[in-house]
C-alpha cells in the first residue's frame, strides 16, 4: 500500500530525472564542437503503478534509455557524398598541379622552344656557314631537350609523391579498421543485455567509418535497422552483425581486423603495390579494387597495375608520361631520319634493343616497309655512286639465312645489302662502288652498326649520307644522329655536337651553301610522322601531337574541376542535413536546461513538501 514514503520516492524519482536530463543537456553542450558527436536525449517512462484501492496510483518517473539522434540513412548518404568529395579533391588537386607543368596557353613551356628550335634552323638555313648560328641551334636544342626532361621529372616526381601518399593512406587504413574492431568488442560489452546505448562509442565508430569512406570508400553493412519515434522521428540506428568491406573483401567482421598488405620490393621503382591476404595465406592482388575515395583517385592517378618494366600500365599520369615519351621518340627519331641525309665520314647507331637476326618489323619499333638510299659523295660535293636498300617483312640486321634472300639474290639483310658486289654508278667499274668504298660492320656484343669509308677513300675526302623514302631506318638506329635518346627522360643534343656545335651540320652534300637539311629540318614542323605509344601508332605532326597531349591534360582538369564544384554543392546540402538531424544546437539545449532547470526545482518543492509533512506527523506523535 501506498505510503508517505512512496511520495517521497516519486519526487526523488522527478529529482533524479532532471538530474540525469541536465547531466545529458551538458553532455550535448559540451561536444557542440566535437566532430561526429550525435546528440543524446533522456528518454523517460512512467514507473509501474502501485495498486491500491479504489486503482492504481503513480509511482514517479523512471529512465528507459539515452538515446543518440542519428538517422543512418541520412548518414549513409553522408559518407557516400564525403567519399566522392574526397575523391574528386583529390583528382582536382594533382590535376591543377600537373596542368602547371604544360604551361603553353601562356607561350612558355615546350612548344615555345619547340619553336624557337624551329627558328634557329631557319637562321641557320638562311646563313649554312655561320659558326654562331650553329652554336646558337646547338644551346637551344639543348634547352628544348632539358625543358622535355624536366616535365617528365616533374610528372615521375608527382607519380612518386602519390606512391607515397598511397603507403600513408593504406596505413591510416588499417589502424582505423583495427580502431574500429576494438570499438565493436566494446559496443557488445556495453550493450548486453540490451540495457545501454553505448552512444559515444557509436559515435566514435561511425567517425571512423566516415573517415575510411573517404579514404578508400569504404562498405558497412549491419543486421538490422532500429527507429525510436518516441524520442525523435529521425532516429534510425543500426544494429546486429557488422563488416567493413573495401572492394568486395572484408577488413573488418565484427570484432576481426584483416589488413591490406602493401609491397614494394617487387618492383625495380620501389611501387607500392596493394594485396590481400586470405586465410590460407594466398596474397591475392588488391590495388584493383579500390577506386573510391582518396586512395581511388590516387591509383588512378598514379597507376594500379605494374608490368613487367616496372612501370604502370594504366593511370592517368603514366599515360601522360608515355604520351610525352612518344612524343619526344617520335621528335628524335623524326629528326634523326633527316640529319642522316647529311654527308659525312663516319656512322654509328646506338646500340639496338632488338637481335641482329629479328625482323625488323617485328621489333615493335618504328620501322617501315620500303627503301632507303646510300649516297656517296666525292670531295667537290659531287654524288659518285647510290645504293638503294630493301625493308620488307622479313629482313634482319645480320646474318641472314641463305634461304631468306632478296629478288636479286641477295640475302635480305641490312649488313648483306651493303655488302653486296654491284655497279652502284653503272660506270663497269669494280672499284668505286658502295661496297668497294664504305666498310660497314656489326657487333653482335654491343649491338651496334657501324659505317666507315675505306682508309683510301677516306684521305681522298669522301663522305656519304643516307636518303629515306620511309623506312625511318637512321631514325629508330640514330645511326647518324643530331638527337641522343629514345624518350622525354633521356633526350638530348647528341655529345659530338654538344662538345663542339661547329662540327653541326645544315648541308645536304659537303658544299659551300648547300642548306637543304637546315630546310628540311623547318619543314619537318608541318610534315606528319608515326608516333608509337606501347602498340598504337598515330600519324600527326610535331605540333599535333603536342598539342593533343597537352589537351589531353587540361580537358581532363577542367572536366574535374567541373564535377568537383558540383559534387561540392551536394556535399554541402548533405552536410547541412547530418548537422540538422544529429548536431547540437546551442540555443535548443539553453531552452532544455532551463525546462530541467524548472523540472529539478519543481522535484526538489515535492520533497520539502514531503519533508514537511514528515515533520507534522512526528509532531503528533510526540
């Protein structure tokens, strides 16, 4: 039966229920500023009656839980919205810094010395035995080569920078994954019994989780999702079993981490390259599955998958390096091709990636069908023999097999070609023919061809050159070369010409005036030459191919930036709809204090009334 007793417990149950609201109200102000802090609400419930005649009589107030306003719908599309802002930051970020790397829309940069070098040769043409024209030709070759080094260094140094920040990110990775598994061991324990709410370390859980869906965009699955009207329409928390998948593996089930394991050892550029290990031990390859997120955009950019070379296969700045790389082969080669048609007394090609007895078109070098032309010059600068030589499907450099031979008989090789006894000038002589005046050799260690005149022709002061019709033969060997090299990073004035520009040459035959290679070569702007890049080959200008490498760059920077202003906008929309449901609100708790504030005074009254009462009836008794 009721008692005054009883009465003094309802007003210390309404004392303890305000006291306990106020505790929470300056939970919620304190963490206004905490990020990822959800606001918490008592939620309370009258206590079981007490039955009495002539009913039931009240018997104060009791709390049912704490409760977190968190509405993991709304929060889910908070993480995916985050996770595409972190990405598409990324990609903007390391896009405007590659773009500034081309910096042509400004006339400066590579196409402004390619221009200049152009210009050079003009002056040189225009003036063929000026010394300070070459020697001009000659520092601006060497400007425009070093500026094609420095932008590909600058690229590999940005690849190198994410490779790194790949490893920082992964790590980062793996601690919060294994945070996260801990804090689900402590959630269990808090929660049994289904009494509690561990509420901030759900908050702290869910951070987490936000953090790695910017990351590496990151998958949460749980059992079941619980609402809670009664307190807050908003409320939608889950519950149940719990996994972290990134890219279709799980790093986190329940309780148990499961790292992604990095390796660089693999690979002769020290790459990071990402695995997953399963149970048994297989490392099964990772960097393929993650695309979103920072860690996303940072394999795209820099590469997923490292071949056989050590470089990528794919990624953004990897095809801008292979592009510029194309363009600076097909710049050598293209320039190379030319130079060989000027006269001199000695050749020699660099040393070949492939065998003396492959084809030459199954090289995967820039090699054509058709012919090209050994021209022999006497010292007045006068053509005294011509051979043409034969490309075609199967001839090799070296030792040609007896059954594979031209139609003429000869064995189909560059070296046999050369070699070859024939009246090249049609005069009946057997002693001034190409292969009575040029020794040309090959060494099979060095893998080099080389081209001299015989010593007696030589003191007589012949000279000869080689005449493409398309083969690019002189090009893809560099067998008389203005460029050294064979991509951006290693491209230069080759080190004759370096060591004394004098000796460059802009004739064509070795006389006074001749400037048909200085012409050539400023032609060679306008003509169309076949850039190789891997197994494609496009046929464009000089300019063209820049120019559709340096396009390349910016409209994917502007296509970026573009997305990122308005994945920007919803991010904030978003943003603007977690911090309405789940953040806390200076002026709606002040309000909330002083409604306990008033609850807590109100309670305290019922127990002094109560105390008063107490006091009145042991008067009576006394």
């Amino acid at each position: 039966m009721a008692s005054i007793f009883n009465a003094l417990h309802i007003g210390y149950s309404g004392l303890n229920a305000a006291q306990i609201a106020i505790d929470t109200t300056s939970h919620n102000i304190s963490n206004a500023e905490t990020e990822g802090y959800s606001r918490q609400r008592v939620v309370t419930s009258a206590a079981a009656p007490v039955s009495i005649d002539p009913g039931q009589r009240g018997n104060g107030v009791q709390i049912t839980e704490i409760a977190s306003v968190f509405d993991s719908f709304v929060f889910s599309k908070y993480k995916v919205v985050s996770q595409n802002k972190a990405y598409s930051d990324t990609l903007k970020d390391n896009l405007t810094e590659l773009s500034s790397y081309f910096p042509d829309i400004d006339n400066n940069g590579i196409k402004a010395d390619l221009q200049s070098y152009y210009d050079s040769w003009q002056a040189l043409a225009n003036n063929p035995g000026n010394s300070a024209l070459q020697v001009a030709l000659a520092q601006q070759t060497q400007t425009l080569s070093q500026h094609i080094n420095q932008t590909r260094t600058q690229i590999t140094d940005l690849q190198s920078s994410l490779n790194d920040q790949i490893k920082v990110n992964i790590d980062e990775v793996n601690r919060i994954a294994e945070q996260i598994a801990g804090l689900n061991k402590s959630i269990n324990q808090a929660e049994a019994g289904g009494i509690s709410n561990a509420n901030d370390l759900r908050d702290q859980r869910s951070q987490l989780e936000l953090t790695l869906s910017k990351l590496v965009g990151a998958t949460v699955t749980n059992g079941q999702i619980e609402s809670n009207n009664v307190v807050d329409s908003n409320i939608a928390i889950e519950g149940g079993s719990y996994t972290i998948q990134i890219g279709g593996f799980n790093i986190v089930d329940g309780g148990s981490f499961h790292p992604i394991g990095m390796e660089s050892a693999g690979n002769q550029n020290g790459y990071n390259d990402l695995y997953y290990k399963r149970q048994d031990g297989t490392k099964i390859p990772f960097s393929n599955n993650i695309t979103g997120g920072k860690v996303g955009a940072l394999l795209e950019l820099r590469g997923s998958t490292i071949g056989d070379n050590g470089e990528f296969e794919d990624g953004f700045l990897q095809e801008t390096i292979n592009n510029l790389d194309s363009f600076a082969k097909g710049l050598i080669e293209s320039t190379n091709n030319i130079y060989a048609q000027s006269a001199t007394s000695s050749m020699r090609s660099n040393s070949l990636s492939f065998s003396s007895s492959e084809s030459l078109l199954s090289t995967g070098e820039n090699f054509n069908t058709g012919t090209f032309d050994i021209v022999l010059y006497d010292v007045d600068g006068n053509e005294t023999a011509r051979r043409t030589i034969t490309i075609d499907s199967k001839t090799v450099m070296d030792n040609a097999s007896a059954t594979n031979l031209l139609p003429d008989g000869t064995p189909n090789s560059i070296m046999e070609q050369l070699k070859a006894i024939k009246d090249d000038n049609s005069d009946g002589s057997a002693i001034n023919d190409i292969d009575d005046i040029l020794s040309p050799s090959f060494s099979a260690t060095q893998n080099i061809m080389q081209i001299d005149l015989s010593s007696a022709f030589a003191s007589q002061g012949y000279t000869f050159a080689i005449e493409d019709n398309g083969t690019n033969f002189a090009g893809v060997t560099g067998i008389s070369r203005f460029m050294d090299g064979n991509n951006a990073k290693n491209i230069s004035l080759t080190s004759s010409i370096k060591n004394d520009p004098t000796t460059l040459r802009g004739f064509q035959s070795p006389v006074d005036g001749d400037n048909q290679t200085a012409l050539d070569m400023v032609e060679q702007q306008f003509a169309s030459f076949n850039f190789k890049n891997g197994t494609a080959t496009t046929s464009d200008t000089i300019y063209g191919y820049y120019d559709r490498l340096v396009t390349t760059v910016g409209t994917k920077t502007n296509s970026v930036i573009l997305s990122n202003d308005s994945i920007t906008a919803q991010y904030t929309a978003i943003k603007k709809e977690q911090d309405s449901i789940s953040g806390v609100s200076i002026d709606e708790e002040m309000a909330n204090l002083i409604r306990y504030q008033t609850s807590y005074g109100a309670a305290a009254k019922i127990i002094t009334t109560i105390d008063q009462m107490m006091t009145t009836l042991l008067g009576i008794k006394n």
